[in-house]
C-alpha cells in the first residue's frame, strides 16, 4: 500500500483537470516526469482497441432485418468487397454494388420513390446498427406524404454505394445512414449522407453530411430534425450538396 501511495504521489496533475467532465477529448491527463500517467496511458490503448475492433466487426444482419420485421421492406446488399480486408485496401469496390445484389434491387423496383434509406456498415458497423433504427424511428412521423421505398441494408459499403441503389430503385433522394470512421473517443458514430437524384458518378460536393449522431454526440431527435429540413430544402431546390445550406432549421440555396 505505501509502494501506491509512493507513486500516485508522482503523479503530476494538470490544472486543466476540472474540465475533463466537460469532454471525452483527452485533456489534462497529468504526467510522471516526462510521460504519461499509466492509467492515462492504458485509457489510451484500449481506446484505440476499441476503434480497431469496431472496423473490423462485422455488421449483424439478421438482427436488423428483425428489428424491421413487419415495419417495412427490406432489401440486404453488398458491395463488389469480397471481404473487409478487400474492403479497406479498394475503397472502389464499396462504391458499387455486386452482380446479385443489382439484380435483386431491378426485381423490387416497381414504381419510383421519393425516398430511399440505406443502412451500411462503413467503417464502424457497430454505429449502424446501434444508431440507424432510431434515427429512422423518429424520422419517420416527419415524412408523412413522402414516397419511401424500402429500407436497403448494405455490407462492405461506401457512401456512393447508395448513389446505385438510389439510381436503381428510381429514388428522388438517398439517404445513408452509415458507420463513421472510428475515433479514439467515439468508436460509434453514424453519419448520414444526402443526395438528390442518386446516380453512379455522383461526387461528394453533392452531397449533405450529418455527422456524428450518437447519446454522446448529436440526438437521434435531432439529426431527424436536421434531416428533415434538408430534404424539404432538396424537394424545393431540387439539389443537394454545395447548393444546399442549413441555416437554423431552414434551407436556402447559395447563389
């Protein structure tokens, strides 16, 4: 016991160290002479295990098209990444949908939509399937009117995966729900991704970006709300993207 009370006593601590229950960032974490504290430190590596793992892991399918059961259409795709080794050394395989997964999108297009969501893993499969159920829930009392197709769950996905579903299945708009790049303190962000007229070849100025939706980052409430606006804005201009700005709920186009 006096061996830890020795060297705790080394311990440094920084002066900023109230504010680290302001923010998950890694602020104010003291020192021992010239380095970190070892619980800092051990923080730190399972941290950046956490991201590590949460590229890796894959999505679980079968419980999203149960949380779906009997609340819409489902239809599971995957890109031309054979695995997710392929998938992260050709980003240009995620873009684009395999053989059958075209095929069985052309057999369920029978008239156009307004609105087709696509959920895909991205880089953290966890974030899609912790977070892209109840964004859609609270999403979906705020589209009434709207034609929404059915819900497209992607694997080994990119964002431009959805421009081919969305060209495919005759959408006016995608949406991407979609598992953001880890981070050292979010291993679980979902992104969404807008882009009206969907086609293959689409770039990333034409689309609208909503990021970091998590309980510790932006509400599901909220990225409904942000969502909303943006796609009334992209229903009455007619575009996405650099043309599109958010301005306190509303839309406008930049001239």
């Amino acid at each position: 016991m006096a061996d830890l009370d020795h060297r705790a006593s080394l311990v440094q601590s920084d002066p900023w160290v109230s504010w680290r229950e302001f923010t998950p960032a890694r602020i104010a974490l003291g020192r021992v002479g010239a380095s970190q504290p070892t619980d800092a430190l051990l923080r730190f590596s399972m941290a950046h295990a956490n991201a590590r793992d949460a590229v890796y892991e894959p999505l679980d399918l079968a419980e999203l098209l149960a949380q779906f059961e009997g609340l819409s259409e489902c239809i599971a795709v995957k890109s031309r990444a054979a695995d997710r080794a392929q998938y992260l050394r050709r980003p240009d395989f995620g873009r684009r949908l395999d053989a059958p997964s075209v095929e069985r999108l052309r057999e369920s297009q029978h008239h156009s939509f307004d609105l087709v969501i696509v959920i895909a893993d991205g880089l953290s499969a966890l974030a899609a399937s912790r977070h892209a159920v109840p964004v859609i829930e609270a999403l979906r009392a705020s589209l009434a009117g709207w034609q929404i197709g059915p819900i497209v769950i992607a694997e080994q996905a990119r964002v431009a995966l959805g421009d081919e579903v969305g060209e495919i299945l005759n959408a006016r708009c995608v949406a991407i729900l979609i598992g953001e790049r880890p981070g050292l303190s979010s291993p679980d962000s979902l992104g969404i991704y807008l882009t009206w007229h969907p086609r293959i070849g689409r770039i990333d100025a034409e689309r609208n970006c909503i990021s970091n939706i998590r309980p510790a980052g932006l509400s599901y409430e909220h990225a409904a709300t942000k969502l909303v606006a943006l796609l009334e804005g992209a229903k009455r201009l007619g575009a996405t993207g650099v043309n599109l700005k958010e301005d306190d709920g509303k839309t406008q186009r930049i001239r």
